[in-house]
C-alpha cells in the first residue's frame, strides 16, 4: 500500500511521467445544498442572528410563508456540461494529460446520466455523493462508476436508506456496492463536522464507521476545499487504519479542483483496479490550494453568489438558485417569493463581490496570507515533522504504516481482519 503527495507548485514536473490525471468530486446545479447551517451560524454572530431573526418576522406577515431553512437548499452555479468542461480543462491546459472526470452530485445521478449522451463526455462514471447517516452523524461517501444498467436501481436502495438508516441496511449496502470490482467507495471529507454535532462527537462517530464498515470503503479523501490542518488529520487516521489516501475537490464553484490523482490508466475501471487492488495512489495539490484558506472560501462564496448575465452558466441571479418551500410546500426559487432581497443580505455580497477587483484580491491575499513558517505546506512545526511526507515539499512517497496509534479505538489489524472476512480482494 503506497500513496504519493506532490504539490505543483513545489515540484512543476511532477505529473510528466503519467498518462492520465483524475479529477473527483466536483459538484453540479443537480446537487442541492442544504442551508441548515446558516441559523447555527448566526447563532454566533449577535447582529446577524437580530437581523436574520427581523427578516424572518417579516417575510411571515408579508406571505405568511414561515422560513424554514431545514427544508431550504441552493444549488452550485454550473450545468453539468459546464462543470465537466471546467475539470477537462484543468488537465489538458495546465498539465497535457488525459483527463478523466467523477462527478458527484448529492445524492442524485442526473448530471453524468445526462452527459453520457454528449460525445465528449460520454465515458463519464455514473457517481454520486452519497449522503449516509451513521453513528449521529452524516457521513459522505463517493461512489463511483456505478454500472449504468444497475445505477437507477442502487440509487434508490440509497435512498431508502437514508430515510430510514440502520446499521445492518448500511452494511448490506456497502457490501454489495463492495462486491462490484469496478465501484470505487471513497469517505469523503472524513473529519469535517458538517452535521455541527460538535469535533470530538463526529470524530469518535467516524472511528465507530470506520471500526464497522471501513473494510468496503477504499480510500480516504484528502480534501480540495478543507484546511491543510484538516487534511494532514485524515492522514494520521489513514494511518492508523492502514487506509490509503486519494484526492478529492468538492468543488461547488467556478474554481477547478484544487486537488487531483495521477495515474497511468487510460480508463476509469484501470484507475479504481490502480486504487482497490495495486492499492497506490497519487495525490496532486493544484496551486490554488496554495491560496489563504480563507480567500478561498470567500471565492467559493463569489462563486455562489454571482451574477451570470449572459445565462449560459444557468439561472442569473442567485436567489434564482436559491430555493425554498411555498404555502403549498412546493419548493421555488427565493426571487418568486419575494420582490427583492433584505438589504443586509444584499450589502454582504456586494462586499464579497469586491473580489471580483484584481486590485482587491491582491489585498485580501497579502492581509490573509500566514507568515511562511505557518504556510500549509511548510514543515518547520514539530508535529509535522513526525511525518515522513512532510519533511519538504517535493514529491514524498510513503507507505501507509501500520504502527497503532493511541488515538484512534481499534488499531488497522484489525480492519485488515475486517477486509478478509468481508472477503475484500484488497
């Protein structure tokens, strides 16, 4: 079991000896996003909580509609063509590879169905993101390169599951999702709390899942979208789980994928065969992971909240891709539902749209930038010098170890038992 790290910007060559680059977990306007976050949020925030409490008021006595945002959800800004287009293009231009593109929408297949009728995209894997509760927390799963004939039908077992979870429904998923060599399962983003059920809850729910279920999950992701910090956590827990790494992007916006695998397969089958049976990946940090963490949150967000005048990206404004139940419960776009949106609403991405000025990035790139000794990559810290990947940042290559840690319940034998008596071919 082998996994390679390389960031671009540390060693530009890198990627030459390959054939062929994977870009995984990227998000299209099929994906709905909840929006459940966004009152915990401003439960922090005293003058964003008066203001979304006031709105709320309001839009009651104004269409007797009450908010709800557990039922509410926006949707990323590019078609699936679009979206497809985007990762393709990463590859080809920056890299002079092959590309090959999974993406992977919550909890829905349409995107790649509906592409597989398109020339140009019409080896695309049928994916999803599958999103799984487990242990008081959600988990989410990449599955992907379903069997087209089969897709439909799985797609609706996972559903059902999620309705209505249990233990031995999500191991018979899992297992026979396993039994099919060419699906490729990945946990994504393991350590990210996004049910907000608190850091040491979700993490002791994750080593739980892992314990149960991680002999028919294939990898970890090293996330495009998370902190270093976080991503060099999921590495201690592949560690300690004998579990290899990959990279995902979960791109929702208008940026490329800031994280990518190369490989030498020339199709998607050879590249999960690579990643199940050779076990060995390669994981490629694209530069922009090199940007402030913070930027490029907030260029996620101008992503989201653009305007597309032209409509070729989709739906023009954003609260056009914004959605949320009516008196009937049917759910609509928030610009039918109201005349125009709160002006606090309106004056906060009027100043996240200021980064559309060069001059303006420039400055919030110098202003959020960390002083070198702290920049994700660099290992001058103790605690990241105990790994043998980040003593620089050329390309490192090391093998996932099967020391125990105390940190984690149940030491990587024995999910290495797990695997053989799922009987996995791994």
């Amino acid at each position: 079991m082998q996994s390679t790290l390389t960031c671009l910007w540390k060693e530009p060559v890198a990627h030459r000896p390959y054939r062929t680059a994977v870009s995984l977990h990227g998000h299209t306007n099929r994906s709905k996003e909840g929006l459940a976050f966004i009152p915990k949020f401003a439960a922090r925030h005293a003058a964003l909580e008066l203001a979304l409490t006031a709105q709320k008021r309001r839009a009651k006595k104004r269409s007797s509609i009450a908010v709800d945002f557990s039922k509410a959800y926006w949707t990323p800004p590019l078609p699936p063509l679009a979206a497809f287009q985007l990762e393709v293009g990463q590859i080809q231009n920056v890299l002079g590879l092959s590309a090959m593109v999974s993406l992977t929408d919550h909890d829905n297949i349409e995107a790649p169905m509906l592409l597989r009728v398109v020339p140009e995209a019409r080896r695309i894997p049928v994916s999803v993101e599958w999103s799984a509760p487990a242990n008081g927390t959600m988990v989410h799963l990449g599955v992907h390169n379903l069997p087209s004939a089969k897709a439909e039908s799985i797609m609706s077992h996972l559903a059902d599951y999620t309705k209505s979870p249990s233990p031995a429904g999500l191991r018979e998923l899992l297992a026979t999702l396993h039994q099919i060599p060419e699906v490729l399962i990945i946990l994504n983003h393991p350590l990210w709390d996004l049910t907000g059920v608190g850091k040491m809850r979700h993490e002791r729910a994750i080593r739980d899942f892992a314990a149960e279920f991680g002999a028919f999950v294939h990898a970890f992701e090293l996330s495009g979208v998370r902190s270093w910090e976080e991503n060099r956590e999921v590495l201690q827990f592949a560690e300690a789980w004998d579990q290899l790494v990959i990279g995902g992007g979960d791109r929702h916006g208008a940026e490329p994928n800031a994280v990518l695998n190369l490989t030498d397969a020339e199709s998607f089958s050879e590249f999960v065969d690579e990643v199940r049976r050779r076990k060995r990946s390669h994981v490629l940090f694209m530069p922009q992971y090199a940007r402030p963490f913070a930027l490029r949150v907030f260029q996620s967000l101008l992503d989201i909240v653009r305007e597309y005048p032209d409509g070729s990206l989709g739906p023009r404004r954003w609260d056009e891709r914004v959605f949320h139940p009516d008196l009937s419960g049917e759910h609509r776009p928030l610009a039918s539902l109201w005349r125009r949106p709160p002006t606090f609403i309106e004056a906060f991405f009027a100043a996240v749209r200021l980064l559309e000025i060069p001059a303006f990035q420039n400055a919030a790139h110098t202003l959020l930038a960390k002083p070198e000794h702290q920049m994700h990559f660099n290992a001058n810290s103790g605690q990241e010098a105990n790994f043998p990947w980040s003593n620089s940042f050329e390309s490192r290559t090391f093998p996932t170890l099967t020391r125990k840690s105390t940190a984690w319940r149940t030491p990587a034998a024995n999910l290495r038992r797990s695997r053989e008596n799922a009987g996995s071919p791994s």
